[in-house]
C-alpha cells in the first residue's frame, strides 16, 4: 500500500466519505479488526503504532466529550440534544429505543438529532486535524471545505448566526431566487455549453430561509451540478409538499475533470441548509449529479399556550412578535380542552403549576382526547420532573424562565416532525 512521506498510509476522501467512515467507525467501536483498518487511523496519525485499536477509539471518544456543551446552555437546547444523542449511544452503547425513553424524545427524533451530531462532529476532527487542507493537499487541489474559523477572527457559527435568527420570521419568494440564479448562472451554463432548466410543480409558497441564504445555497448546489454537465443539462425541479419544499437539482452531460467530486463546494450550502431547518441531500449515482434541498415552507403555525400567569402570556407573544407562530393565549386551564379542539393548533405549550387545576390532569385530558391526542406538548414550568412529563404524553420540556431562543426552537422542533414523516 502506498505510504505518504510521514510513513502513514496515504488517504485520500471527499467529506461524504469521511463522514461515512467515522460513522462506521463509531459503530464497530468494539471491533479491532475494523477499527484498526479503518482509513481514519491514518488521517489521525494513529495507523502505524502497536495500539491503533485503542488509541482511534480513545480520539474518537474525546472528540464526541468536546462536544459537551457549557453548563450555561440551556438543558432543552439543540446543542444538548445533539450530544446526549452521541453520548448515550457510543459511550453508554445505548440502542436507539433506549436513548429515546432516557431523552423523552420519538426514535425518529433521536435518529434527526445523531445525524446532525455525526455532522457537528465530523466538523471538530475537521478543524483538529486540519483535514480539509491536508485532503486536499494529497489530491493536488486547494481547500473547497469550509472551517470553523481561528482565534484570529469569529466563527462560521459566529458569521452566520443571522442565517438561523432570521429563518423564524423571514420569508422568501422562490421564483424569484429561482429568476435570480438563472442570471447568475449563465456565464457558466455558457461555458458548459449545458442547458438550464427550471420546473415549479403546482402552487409555492413562500419558504422560510432568508433569501440570501436560499440563493447561496441554490447557486453552490448548480454549480456543483456543472461539473458533470458540459454538453449537457442541469435540471432544477421544486415541488411543494405538506409543509416544505423539495428543491432536486439533477445534471446529465459529462465532465472533463475527472477528479471532481459530488461534494465540490456543498460545505456552505449543507451548513446554510442546517441553519435554516432544511437538509441537503446528495445521491451516489455512478453517472451524473443528483441532489435533493428540503426548505421548509413559511406558514403560519397556531401555538396554543395554557397558563394561568397573563406576564408568561404576554411574554411568549412578545417572543413569537414577526415569526410564523400565532400565539392563542389561555390563562383559563378549564378551557384548555375546549380550545383545542375549537382552534385545532399546531402545537400547545402547557405550564403544569397552575392554582385553579393541576396541569398534570389538563396533559393527561389533552393525550386522551381523540381530537387533541396528535398535537405535540411543551410543558413549560417552574418545576423540573421531565421524566413524569414524557410519561404523560409531552413531546418536549422547557424550564421557566425561558429564554425567547430556546422557545421558538422548542416550537420550531415540534414542527419540523411533522413536516417530514416520510423520514
């Protein structure tokens, strides 16, 4: 096997391959005959000592515990979520079932939430070994992926956190992103000598991704695809579905680079994908290029929120000012069932210490009812017992006092489920 000058084997892998590697690597965690041939011992400069097993394992290990996030994170927080998920299944080698009872949360959640996290930590080994410029090194090209920053100057996060912000409230017409990118577009169809089609199926509506975003990310994505369409043609094909949007970019043609990669330039365009509540989706077809961009679509979501405290209702009205969510606010617990059933929301978000009535009694009648049992539940309380609320039916927990990020993120986490059952 050819060896690089440092005597380790030599590597050469796309993003996709890596992250496909680490994630089998974490699932043969006890396995030395895989763990200790995997190419990531190479990348990890681990290859070629006499306890390769034990030491991938231990860089492994670490890198999902730097992941942890700071006790001040709030314990219902995204961040949370991703690395208990990674946690409790390869450090506690929990199953999938049992990671969902220990969280409170649906296996498909769970499933959703250790995707994100395989990303996030593909992300940290990136950035620790400085994977993306020594890949790209060996392959005799410069570095196409993106990093986390330096010392020297913000984040990525840090630049790119109006993308999140702004995803709960703004809203984008695609047409017209969809006009925008075919006049970027062109000089490069041009030189291609390709063909660039577009195909909006029934009636868009607006998408909740800032526009910029949305352009980006577009215009990464149909870049990639001209790689592998000279003399040939790119089509872009979007169609509505229950609550988002389906955007399939697909290329025929042929490419004259032979080196070019699937994953050329998609860093920024999975990234902005992920901060605005979509995914990216790359299909491995011998010939070609296939992706598939879900956005979600902008509608207004009908939030009913139960308690008996008017300042918590003013609060959350306040948090949810310029979003989709329209606040149906209920300082009555007796009328909760009524309610519900009259206005039908999206989700309900129930405080369980109320004076008039036991909350715990009001979640227990709303699970119960045939018309209300479907909604997602947030308890919100001054009070912990998460374990009891999950017993009980609730799909999620926040603890007063509640900060206007975590809420709508609590929300926005209830929603996006049922926009992609088909996951």
């Amino acid at each position: 096997m050819d060896r690089t000058e440092s005597g380790q084997k030599a590597v050469e892998l796309t993003r996709e391959s890596f992250v496909a590697h680490l994630r089998e690597a974490l699932n043969h965690l006890q396995d030395p005959a895989i763990l200790t041939e995997s190419p990531l011992a190479a990348l990890f400069g681990v290859a070629d000592r006499f306890d390769t097993f034990t030491a991938l394992q231990d860089i492994l290990m670490e890198a999902i515990d730097a992941l942890e996030p700071s006790p001040d994170e709030p314990p219902q927080s995204r961040a949370w979520r991703m690395y208990e998920s990674l946690y409790y299944r390869y450090h506690q080698q929990l199953s999938q079932q049992e990671i969902a009872d220990q969280m409170g949360l649906g296996p498909r959640q769970v499933r959703r939430e250790q995707l994100a996290g395989m990303e996030l930590l593909a992300d940290h080994l990136y950035q620790r070994y400085d994977l993306a410029a020594r890949l790209a090194s060996a392959a005799g090209v410069a570095p196409t992926d993106y990093t986390d920053g330096t010392e020297d100057g913000p984040s990525v996060d840090d630049e790119l956190a109006w993308v999140e912000d702004s995803s709960q409230s703004s809203g984008t017409d695609l047409a017209s992103s969809l006009g925008a990118l075919e006049e970027l577009a062109k000089p490069l169809v041009t030189r291609q000598r390709a063909h660039l089609t577009m195909e909006m199926v029934g009636a868009i509506p607006e998408v909740a991704v800032h526009h910029v975003a949305l352009n980006q990310m577009l215009l990464d994505i149909v870049c990639a695809a001209l790689d592998f369409a000279k003399d040939g043609a790119v089509m872009v094909k979007a169609i509505a579905r229950e609550s988002d949007i389906a955007i399939s970019i697909g290329a025929t043609g042929r490419s004259d680079d032979a080196g070019t990669g699937r994953e050329n330039g998609l860093g920024m365009a999975r990234r902005l994908a992920c901060l605005s509540h979509g995914t990216l989706q790359l299909e491995d077809c011998a010939e070609g290029f296939r992706a598939t961009l879900i956005i979600p679509a902008r509608q207004q979501v009908t939030v009913l929120v139960i308690d008996d405290n008017a300042d918590m209702l003013r609060l959350v009205k306040r948090y949810a000012a310029g979003t989709r969510y329209q606040i149906i606010g209920l300082d009555d617990p007796d009328q909760a069932l009524d309610m519900a059933c009259q206005r039908a929301p999206h989700v309900i978000v129930l405080d369980v210490m109320m004076p008039q009535t036991d909350g715990w009694q009001v979640l227990r009648m709303l699970r119960a009812h045939p018309t209300t049992a479907p909604i997602p539940i947030i308890v919100c309380s001054i009070v912990g017992r998460e374990e009891l609320a999950y017993a009980l039916g609730a799909n999620e927990c926040l603890r007063k006092p509640v900060t206007r990020r975590a809420f709508l993120d609590a929300l926005a986490q209830q929603v996006r489920p049922q926009a992609r059952g088909s996951d």
